[in-house]
C-alpha cells in the first residue's frame, strides 16, 4: 500500500470547513477518504498527539494528519453503551 508519507496523505482526512474555536477546545470538520463528512471535537487534554496544539495553526482546506482518538478518561459506560461525553 502506501509506504511514503507522500502517498498516505492521499487517505488523510482535509479540513472542509474554518475552525471552531471554543475554551480549551475546538470543533472541526473533516472529509474522510471515504467521502464522509465527520465532525470531530479536539480538547486541551487531548495535547499534542491528539492534535490539540496543532490545530491553532490549521486553516480551512488543511490536511488533518493525526489518527481518530478518543482518551479513555472521556469514554464511559452508560445505560446505552459507550458514550464520549
């Protein structure tokens, strides 16, 4: 499959939209490979390999090249399963 970096940023997903910056955290919408439409929140805590630090020097139309990743300190159980939040 892809073995450069060149050639895995063909599968990354791309910022479709400007950022939504909010307190310790920000908002974005992204393209999928796939070509899906996904909303993904970034928090503080999340740090750099969540891509938190990152983000703040992003624009609209950047490729987004860090993996989805939810810390398990968010992830809870409910009475409907798993939740984020």
């Amino acid at each position: 499959m892809a073995n450069t970096p060149a050639e895995k940023s063909f599968f990354w997903p791309r910022l479709i939209r400007p950022i939504i910056r909010k307190h310790k955290h920000s908002i974005v919408d992204l393209c999928t490979s796939a070509a899906k439409i996904e909303r993904r929140i970034i928090a503080k805590s999340h740090g750099m390999e969540g891509g938190y630090q990152k983000i703040k020097k992003m624009g609209w139309g950047d490729l987004w090249y860090f993996e989805r990743r939810v810390p398990h300190k968010f992830r809870k159980e409910g009475r409907y399963g798993k939740r984020l939040w």
